[in-house]
C-alpha cells in the first residue's frame, strides 16, 4: 500500500513540475516563434503515428476488428469532421458510431 501512495506522490510531483516549469517560461516565448511551431509539427506527427498504429496494429478490444472496418469508420470520421466545419467532437462521435455500426453488422447482431 506504502508504494502505491509513494507511486502517487512521484506522479504528482513530476506533472506539476511540468506544469510549474511551464508557467515560468511561458512568458518568455513567443506565440510565433519556431519552437510552437516545431512543438505543433511534433503533436500533429504524434497524432498522425497513434492513429495509424490504432488503425493497422490495434491492440486489446480493437483487435477483435478487421481492417476494413477500422478504415471506413477512419474514413467517415474525417469526411463528418471536415462538412461540420472541423468538428472534433462530432467526427471522433461518428467514428465511433460507424465502428460498433459496422462490427455489429459484420457479426450479424
């Protein structure tokens, strides 16, 4: 129990060092400068990575999903995401949708 408290504490300790360490040089850097733009390259090429390990290499209730089914819902997603105008909510929605739709299909309810 003393390492799950200890584990805890460590956990909290390093997000708000982070965090602490981020308010002190947030002053200091500007919105236009090049490192936000490299750190926007980095989170949009992380994303990018993560998405496509989902889609080809899923893991754990995932896996139990063909390929075909994991790409047309990808599909519907961003194709709802970009006619509601960038909607992040409303396409993550629809490709969840789409993919208990389709699984469910494919099993023949």
């Amino acid at each position: 129990m003393i390492e799950l408290a200890l584990l805890i504490v460590a956990c909290g300790i390093g997000t708000y060092l982070w965090r602490g360490l981020g308010m002190l040089i947030s002053g200091r850097v500007r919105m236009d400068s090049e490192f936000f733009a490299w750190a926007g390259c980095v989170a949009y090429a992380m994303i990018a990575g993560l998405t496509a390990r989902i889609i080809l290499l899923p893991t754990g209730t995932l896996a139990a999903t063909s390929l075909a089914e994991r790409l047309v819902a990808c599909a519907l997603a961003l194709v709802v995401y970009f006619m509601f105008r960038r909607n992040l909510f409303v396409g993550i929605a629809t490709g969840f949708v789409a993919l208990v739709a389709l699984t469910t299909i494919g099993r023949g309810f």
